[in-house]
C-alpha cells in the first residue's frame, strides 16, 4: 500500500506541469550556478584578492546605480503580460510590449547620466576612481542586456517554451563570463573582465533577436521588433505604469539587499578583505539560488491559486515557504562543509579567509528560504506598497547600524549586518502575509 502511495505520488509530480517546470529551470539553474562557479574560480584566482576586490566594488557600485533596470519592471509585465495572451488579446499583448520598451529606455537615459559620477563617488569612498570607470562599463552592459533579453524570457515561459528559456538564461552567464575569462586571461585584468559582460551582451542581444523572429513564426499573437517601436509615439505609459512601479520597487529592493552589503563593507574595510566577504556572501547565495526558479514560477501560480481557490492559498503559501526553508537549510549546511575543501582546491591559499565567513553566514542561509514566495504573493494579493514600506523601514535602521558594525568589527560586521537585514525582513514579511491571507 505504501509503495503504491508513493509511486501514484512521484507520478502524479511527474506530470503535473509546475513540478515539471520547475525541475528544468532547476537543470538551467544548476547548469547556470556551475558555469558561474567555475569561470569566476578561474577569474579570481588570476585576479588574485586585491584586484578581485576592486572587481566586486566596481559590480556593486554597478548594480546600486542600475537598480532602475533591475527586474521589477519585467516583472511586473510578466503578470500583465500572462493576463493579455489568457485572454488572446493581440492588440493589449503589443501595447504592454511597447510600453515595457519604452519605460526601459526611460529608464536606460537616467542610467546612462548617473554614469558620469561614478568615478567621482568611487574615488570619495574607496580611493580608487577607476571602480568608478570599470562600474560604468558594468552597467553599459546591463542597459544594453535589459532591452530584449528579459522581455524575450518572459514571452519564453508565457509559450511554455520553459527549455528554451532555460537555455537562453544559461547562456547568458555562459557567454559573458567567458569572454570575461579570456580578456582576464590576455592580461586586462580587471578591465578585461568587466569588457567580458559588455561584449557578452551584444551577443545575448543578437541571440534574443533571432529567438523572437522564431516565436512570431509560432505565435501570431505577438508583434515584430518594428511595430513595437513604431507604438513608442501612441503608447501612453500611465496606463499600466502605476502597477508596474510599484511592483519594480519591490522587486528592486532585493536586489537593493544583495548590492549594499559589498558596497558598505568597501567603505571601512581594505580592498583586499572585501573580496574575501563578497566570495562567502557569493557562495552561500550561489547554493541557494538553487531555489531561484521556485519563485519564478510562483509569479504565475500565485494569482492562478488566487483566483481558483482563493481559501488554499493560505495553506500553501506557508507550505511553500516551509519546505523552501527546510531546502535552504540544507543547502545552507552542504555549502559550509564542503566550503574549506572547495575554497583551498579551487580557489587557492590566497581565498582561503574566505570559508570561515561562509560559516558565519549560516543562520542567513538557513532562513533564507522562508523569503522565497514572498515577492510572488505581494504581487498575488495586489500589497507591494507593504512590502516596500517595510523593507524601506528596515533598511533607514539597517544601513546606519551596517555602517557602524563594518567599522566596528570589520568583516563580521558585515556578516552580523547581512544576517539582521534578511531575517528581520523575511520574518515580518511571513508574519503580515500569512495573518493577511487568513483573514
């Protein structure tokens, strides 16, 4: 009787489609977390600590100035997006595709000004004007990434094309850490590394052309690259743009959270030791993003529950929520054992003041999960203001107290700050959540 209950159980899992989903995206992502690990081994240990460290300044300084182009805006246009092609509805399809275009070129030119003070902010907080000039390269890159490569992924999962989606976010990484490698390798240092994501996304870019001229030969439904600049004049952007910010806000403020630790830890602490911090936080994160496509999906499941049965949403948010935490533990767990063989093999004695961050970082990895649907069901149940209103609170406290426990002890201020800010986040959050969709 049991093993007949467990096979009906595997088979039912077998061919329920998020399962099955949710199994590729976690091939890519394993794929994906593999290339990443493995190149940027390489990179470090060219690079050796010192310039490592001015690397990882000059992508955090990236990602805190690109925050506008992260991908709150895309997510935001997935769930409209999903709503237009239920409904077939070809000519509101092209409307958001227009307007998603046009708000990120919007937001590309206010990037693109921020640029010019990089070097000037660079050289105030860390001495080194140059993080500056190679953090502009970064988000050069990232503006030129954003235009079709996230817009072609979400039209991807929409078609149910979740391999190819898969494929073309693996290759991605694949593609710039690559040419990444082999600049740093010529001997560009640092300069050839960032120089490795720029170039990279001009291939990505081009790949996102060819894969949208194949899914507008499938699905009619979906407009050519010209007619969606040809609707920049006629689109008007308040029409889906109060949505869209507020869900961008929230989505940015993860990415918000991942950026500031670096950063704040560069201003008190030297070069050197700010790659052995950005290397932990790395690896734990690495681990764990082995839970990242749970949550991409959730952005679909998530309002599909809402609607269908609105009373179980409750029971499985939690259920979600708990066995993500149950994964990030273990994960969290695999990730600090295999830590001082992995750091010493791969990366070398020079990295090794590295691992025992990693082990302070272990209360963060283990609660980690407990975030995972959160940004789905803030969206689900239409509460992104409360999100951002708490998250916007935590860090006002957050930021202040990081700065003084960096200056204070140093790197395990940092771990102490990055621990705070995530469990005290993710634990309100839960809390709010799960009262709210009770009652």
């Amino acid at each position: 009787m049991v093993s007949g209950s467990i096979k009906d159980k595997i088979s039912y899992f077998r061919q329920h489609s998020f399962v099955k989903n949710v199994a590729t995206l976690q091939a890519g992502s394993f794929m994906g977390n593999l290339i990443q690990a493995g190149i940027g081994v390489m990179i470090a240990r060219i690079l050796q600590p010192e310039l490592f460290g001015v690397y990882s300044l000059a992508f955090g300084l990236a990602s805190l100035v690109s925050i506008l182009l992260g991908s709150g805006i895309q997510d935001a246009v997935s769930a409209l997006l999903g709503a237009a092609y239920a409904r077939k509805d070809k000519e509101e399809v092209t409307e958001i595709l227009s307007f998603t275009v046009k708000i990120t070129v919007i937001l590309a030119l206010i990037t693109l000004a921020a640029i010019v003070f990089l070097p000037n902010i660079a050289g105030r907080f860390y001495n080194n004007q140059s993080i500056g000039y190679y953090a502009g390269i970064i988000v050069a890159a990232s503006i030129l990434s954003t235009f079709l490569f996230s817009l072609t992924a979400i039209v991807l999962q929409l078609t149910g094309k979740i391999i190819k989606m898969s494929v073309l976010i693996v290759s991605d990484q694949a593609v710039r850490l690559s040419i990444s490698l082999l600049l740093v390798f010529m001997g560009l240092g640092v300069l050839g590394a960032v120089l490795g994501h720029f170039f990279g996304a001009i291939v990505i870019f081009m790949i996102s052309v060819i894969l949208w001229s194949q899914i507008r030969r499938g699905y009619e439904i979906f407009p050519s690259l010209r007619k969606i600049i040809r609707n920049f004049r006629r689109i008007n952007i308040k029409k889906y743009l109060g949505f869209s910010l507020w869900v961008a806000a929230d989505r940015n403020m993860g990415s918000l959270y991942m950026a500031l630790p670096v950063i704040l830890t560069g201003i008190y602490v030297p070069v050197k030791e700010v790659s052995y911090f950005k290397l932990a936080f790395g690896y734990i994160n690495l681990a764990l993003s082995m839970l990242g496509p749970v949550s991409t999906l959730l952005n679909v499941e998530f309002p599909k529950m809402l609607i269908e049965d609105g009373k179980k949403l409750a029971k499985n948010f939690i259920r979600v929520s708990l066995v993500s935490m149950l994964l990030s533990c273990l994960l969290t767990v695999a990730a600090i054992i295999t830590a001082p063989v992995v750091f010493r093999i791969l990366y070398g004695a020079s990295f090794v003041p590295s691992v025992r961050y990693i082990s302070g970082l272990l209360i963060y990895g283990a609660l980690f999960g407990i975030g995972i649907g959160l940004g789905p069901m803030w969206r689900a149940i239409n509460k992104v203001k409360v999100s951002i209103t708490i998250n916007l609170i935590i860090l006002g406290l957050g930021i202040p107290l990081g700065l003084w426990l960096t200056r204070s002890y140093g790197l395990w201020g940092a771990v102490i700050m990055v621990t705070l800010w995530f469990t005290v986040s993710h634990s309100i959050s839960f809390a709010y959540l799960v009262r709210k969709l009770r009652t």
